[in-house]
C-alpha cells in the first residue's frame, strides 16, 4: 500500500438495494484489510436484514438517531458517537428513527465485497 489522500466524491453515491446509499471511501485491491463506506439512511427507513459472510463491520455513527438490531440483541438506540461491533455472519438492519438522516461509517474487515453480502429479509432468523 502506497501512502495516499482519498478525498469524498458525492457523486460516486448510489442507492443500494439494502436500503441505504452508499458512496465507497475507500474499497480497493490496494488495501484489503479494510473498507470504509458512508452509509445514508432517510428518516423512517428500515435497511433489509443483511448478513456478511467473512466479514467483521463496525458502524461509526456520525449524525441522525438509529435502532439497530444485530445478532440476538435487543432492538438499541444509536446516536452519534456510538459504534456498533458486528461479528461476520451476524444478522444485522438499521432503522432511521430520527428526522434527519442517519449517516454512519461502515467499516469492514477484510473489505467488503459482493459476494459477502447475503439478504435474509425473508428469513432473518
């Protein structure tokens, strides 16, 4: 890994069909231990429930209110400043219980990628 600066770029966002929008900070074969997106999630929205195979992540919330719901846990309130630990396998969502956005940094460990990701909305448990 070379020593560099990424700079945000807003128009790189997109919509993902978990639930949120996801602009990727930093995601690459040049570092593989880690990604780091930016999730968005609008006010009363509820992201599918999601598991990721392999994948240790972590939410950093940055602004907004949230309930999440991961593992066997009861459903907890989140708000900026707090961090979520999610084991790789754990069934996990994330409801913006706010009005204003919930934006919050997901940090995977190795990186996320696709195929990783496994929707179980309709089996959650």
């Amino acid at each position: 890994m070379e020593a560099q600066i990424k700079h945000i770029d807003t128009t790189k966002e997109y919509y993902f069909e978990e639930g949120c929008y996801i602009n990727e900070l930093c995601n690459s074969n040049e570092d593989p231990d880690i990604s780091i997106a930016r999730a968005r999630v609008l006010p009363g929205e509820t992201t599918r429930w999601h598991r990721l195979h392999n994948t240790v992540e972590r939410y950093a919330i940055l602004q907004g209110q949230g309930e999440v719901e991961i593992g066997q846990l009861p459903p907890t309130t989140v708000r900026q400043g707090d961090v979520v630990l999610i084991p790789a396998g754990c069934r996990q969502r994330i409801r913006n219980i706010g009005e204003t956005e919930l934006v919050f940094l997901a940090i995977c460990s190795p990186r996320f990628q696709p195929d990783a990701y496994e929707d179980i909305e309709n089996n959650p448990e």
